[in-house]
C-alpha cells in the first residue's frame, strides 16, 4: 500500500538534506562494467577515491541502475559485489538510491545488440560512449532488451525480488526506484502493464523504504504529463522527477509537483551546455527542500560530458539553436579528480555545510 503523506514526510524529515549524484567511476564504459568481476577489483579502487572526494564534497548519496545481465550471467559473484558496493558507499557515509528497470533503450539498428558480459566496446566523442545511443532520439519505439521478451521478462522480475528481500530493511538502502524515465524511447504505453507489475511486485516485499519512479516529461502549456508518468507519480511514496530545463522551465515544474503534498527529490539534473547550471540549481534544490542527484561525478569512459547526439543534430537544423557547445554537459570533477569548475563545487560545499547545520538544529 502506497504511504500515506505523513508517513513520507517522517521519513523525509528524519534524513539529511539529500544530494548526490548518479553515479559510475570513471573508468565504467558502462553498467555491466560497473557490476561485472572482469576488471572489478580495479573498477572498485577507483570508486573508493571517487566516493573520498564525494564525501569531502558533502554528498551523501548516489544512485546505482542495475543490470540483469550481471545478475543473470554471474548471479552468486554479482551479489557479493553489490554488497561490497553498497558496503564501500556506507564507509563514506553514503547511502543508495537502487534503480531496478530503465526505459532508456538505443534504437534497434544494424549494430544494436543484447548486453553481454565481457570486455566493453565504447566509442569516443559520444554522450554514454555509443555512437548509436538512445540520445541520438527516436522514431518510432525502441526495443526493450528484457521486458519485451518472454525469454527474460520472468526472469527479470525475479531479479527484482530478490535483490529487494535481501535488502528491504537495510539502512544503507535509501529508497527503491523502481524504474528510470518509464515511457521514454518512444515506449509510452507499452511500458505502462511493466511498471504496474512492478509495483505491485515491490509492494507485495513490503520494504521499509519509500518506493518511487520518476516522472520526466512535463507540458509546461497547461501542466500536464504522460499517463505513464502520471502513474508513476500517483503511486510513489516519495515524488521523484528528473528536469535538465532551463531556470524558469524548473521552477514551473516544481510549483507543479509541490502540490502533489509530498517530499521532492529530483533524481537526474545538471545539463550545462542547454542553460541547466549549479549555481541556478543546487541553491533552489536548498531552499526549496528538494533533495538532488546531478547525472556524473568524474568524467571518464561513458563520457556525459559531452552533448547529446540530438543536440547536434538540433543545431545542424537550426543554427540558432540554444546549445553552448563549450560547456560540458554533466560531470563535476575532471579525471585528474580536480574539479570542472571548482566555483561550482565551492558553492555546492557551502550549501551541503549549510544543510547538514539545519538538520542539527532540528
């Protein structure tokens, strides 16, 4: 059953200001090589510098998507090293964010392929390392890897139950997101009868914490969202969203959310090169109590520094495109761990002080 507001605001109040990132180190071309033995022990090293900046930073959470093909290739190993993650994460007093499915999908070209386990193709000068990625855009609705085969779908859910009954009152476990941007890739509707499932499928686990999914697409005309999205935010316990709009674009979006009565957490933000910046948001975030998780930390091997490949497309259509190609798009910290621009993460120390001050007082 769905908590009631009181419930999530107990639970909202009783944590810290919440601010992190999504996050994978630096050297993760991808999740399967963020969750897979080959490399891991390295991939691990490199976290644990990442996760010492991130707490001097004054973060104190990350988001982890999973992958089904680590668990189903290399089940037993797999959970040892999410424990060891999640484990490495509380020793810098960090807790995670789980995301269980994605609505991300590249489109189905001749060089699409399944997820594999194994050493790990990426491309240079892509956003996410792929020259065809799912931010190329779409034109009619991308294949699901898992949900749109009966092959793995079962199997999938099965994933989902036994990684949220291992973890269901564990502390270190923030919250359950149970799916990243549902409807996205052109799937709207076809994703609909998957998130239900997975809900229902969550509830009935009872975890002890609040279960969510983000709503991420937004009619500003007359506020409004998708039947997907909307579903989504009728049926979490705490509201999530993702916004890399501009300034007065957010504020729209989040006058629009408040009335929903309960706690905000935006779950994906930070595109500097379309005018969404630190020293706009990390400030509102504050003020507004809406907890925050920017996409990247170190830039490295997936490469979200870099613009979408939309966005290149949008400015060849149009040269008066609103795209300032000499910003990167997310990603605080170079791979020398200095930061990008160190007035950002100035400002977003002072305002984690700031936070963590006000939680005492309490």
């Amino acid at each position: 059953m769905r908590w009631n507001e009181e419930r999530a605001w107990k639970w909202y109040n009783s944590h810290p200001w919440i601010r992190g990132c999504n996050y994978m180190s630096a050297d993760c071309v991808n999740r399967v090589d963020q969750w897979q033995a080959l490399h891991f022990e390295e991939r691990i090293q490199t976290t644990e510098e990442e996760l010492k900046v991130m707490q001097e930073l004054g973060f104190n959470s990350v988001r982890l998507i999973l992958e089904y093909v680590v668990w189903k290739e290399e089940h037993d190993s797999f959970l040892e090293r999410f424990e060891r993650y999640i484990a490495l994460c509380d020793k810098y007093n960090i807790s995670c964010m789980i995301v269980l499915a994605n609505d991300c999908m590249p489109p189905k070209t001749e060089l699409w392929k399944m997820p594999y386990i194994g050493e790990q193709h990426y491309d240079w000068g892509y956003h996410g390392g792929r020259k065809h990625s799912q931010h190329g855009g779409h034109s009619c609705p991308a294949p699901h890897y898992y949900f749109d085969s009966e092959e793995y779908r079962d199997d999938y859910f099965k994933m989902v139950e036994e990684i949220v009954t291992l973890y269901k009152d564990d502390s270190r476990i923030l919250m359950w997101d149970l799916f990243n941007e549902p409807g996205n890739s052109n799937r709207e509707d076809i994703t609909m009868p998957y998130l239900v499932r997975m809900f229902e499928t969550v509830r009935k686990i009872n975890p002890s914490q609040p279960l969510t999914a983000a709503a991420w697409w937004f009619d500003l005309d007359d506020f409004h969202t998708s039947k997907v999205n909307q579903f989504a935010l009728d049926n979490s316990d705490i509201i999530t969203y993702h916004n890399y709009s501009k300034y007065e674009e957010h504020i729209q979006v989040i006058k629009y959310l408040k009335k929903l009565g309960r706690p905000i957490i935006n779950t994906e933000w930070l595109a500097r090169c379309t005018g969404n910046t630190v020293f706009d948001n990390f400030p509102l975030f504050y003020l507004e109590n809406i907890g925050c998780y920017n996409w990247g930390f170190v830039a490295g091997k997936y490469q979200t520094y870099e613009p979408y490949e939309a966005h290149w497309n949008w400015y060849r259509d149009d040269k008066h495109a609103e795209i300032d190609f000499t910003k990167w798009f997310h990603d605080l910290y170079r791979p020398s761990l200095h930061p990008y621009d160190p007035k950002e993460t100035e400002l977003i120390k002072r305002f984690c002080d700031l936070a963590d001050r006000d939680f005492k007082i309490k």
